[in-house]
C-alpha cells in the first residue's frame, strides 16, 4: 500500500465502520392514506451520504483548497490539522464541528496550488464508511473485506495501530485510483494489557498474539499521493 508520509509508518505519510447490523423483520405496515388536501403526504428529506470515495466527498484528482471552500461555502473552513510527532498540517475541514460529518482535509505540500493530498476521519460518532468499513469496525471484519492478512504498527506510540501492507488485497488500491489507509486500536480494557501488541514493530493480522483480542478501525483516510 502506499501511504503518505503523516499517517502510516514512520517516514510516510498518512492520512477506513461497521455496517448497520441485520434488523429483524418488522411486522407489515398500514398503507399510507391517500393525500387529500387535510392529509398531505410529508416529504422526508434524503440522508446525508456517508460513504468516502475517491471522488467523495471531494476529489483529491481535481480538487484544490479553493475549489473545495467555493463548493461547500460555510460547511468549509482552513484548519491547521494535527499530525504525528507534533506535526501541524495545513488542511481544510468539512463540517466543522459535526462529529458525525466532520472530515479534515490534508493539502499537498509537495505541489503548487493547495491541491488535496488525503483526508481523513476519526472519532467514534463518525457515520462515514469507506469500503463498508468504519470507526468502531473490528479487525476480523477488515480481514474479511480484504481477503488477504494485514500489517499493522504495534500500539502505543504516534504511528501506532497504522495498517502498512493490505498483502495485496481488495483494499490495497481503491476503484479512482486514491488509496485507503486504516488506523487501529486496541482496546481499553484488553486482559492481556497490550502484551505483545506495544511498541514500533510490526505486527499480522494473523499473528497467534492477536488471536482474540478486540482490535477495532480507529481512523479512516483516503490519499491521492
């Protein structure tokens, strides 16, 4: 996988939600009453899109730091994004303080014109999904939409819990050419305290050491670089 250099191993850059689950069958539902003029039929608006892609909700191709405030007007707003090791990235978010829309925009530094290197996601409320995957999903889960084992950093420092190799997968390479990286956690109350899960050495989804523990998707990004 190729990943950005603030938000996968050290020296890259980095910038991935249960599905709902089943619902039991629910009892049939009276038929609506016809409009009339004392009985109008509401209309409910659409919900809010809630999957990431390549081209969703912005363009890292085409998009630029202008182009995206232009779009979104006041749902948008430059930020100085946190990154690792202290970092401070400069970035746009959407949906400023919306914990279940927020998305923060990370811009390229490397070319001219602000153009849109990765956003990312993260924090429990977040409803964005991206390959059927979101915050909170478990590992087991991430394996299985990949299809193939996953590396990952060990847990407690500032890359820690980064995937570094989807092992070829379906997740490696997303459809519009951007590339997905996860964030994973271990976690709190894991019995085994983090044994054999801490530090900056790698880690397979397959190890016997992970067998068994609650490893979840702590962060979702798309990167373009």
């Amino acid at each position: 996988m190729k990943a950005l250099k603030y938000a996968a191993a050290p020296g890259l850059l980095l910038l991935v939600a249960c599905g709902p689950g089943d619902r039991a069958p629910g009892e049939n539902a009276a038929q609506p009453a016809p409009a009339t003029a004392s009985n109008e039929v509401k209309q409910t608006p659409s919900a809010p899109r809630t999957d990431l892609a390549c081209d969703y909700p912005v363009d890292g191709a085409k998009d630029t730091a202008a182009s995206v405030l232009a779009r979104f007007g006041k749902q948008a707003r430059r930020a100085t994004i946190a990154g690792p090791e202290g970092m401070e990235l400069a970035g746009v978010v959407l949906w400023p303080g919306d914990p279940a829309r927020e998305v923060e925009l990370i811009l390229d530094d490397e070319r001219p014109g602000e153009h849109i290197a990765g956003l990312r996601v993260s924090g429990e409320k977040s409803q964005w999904q991206a390959q059927g995957l979101g915050i909170g999903t478990s590992l087991e889960r991430v394996v299985a939409a990949n299809g193939a084992a996953i590396g990952f950093w060990g847990f407690g420092w500032d890359y820690g819990g980064y995937v570094s190799d989807f092992g070829k997968g379906r997740l490696e390479q997303l459809p519009g050419g951007c590339s997905l990286g996860l964030r994973l956690d271990l976690a709190a109350d894991d019995p085994q305290q983090g044994e054999g899960l801490m530090g900056d050495s790698a880690v397979r989804s397959d190890d016997k050491a992970v067998a068994g523990r609650r490893i979840f998707v702590d962060e979702i990004s798309l990167n373009w670089r």
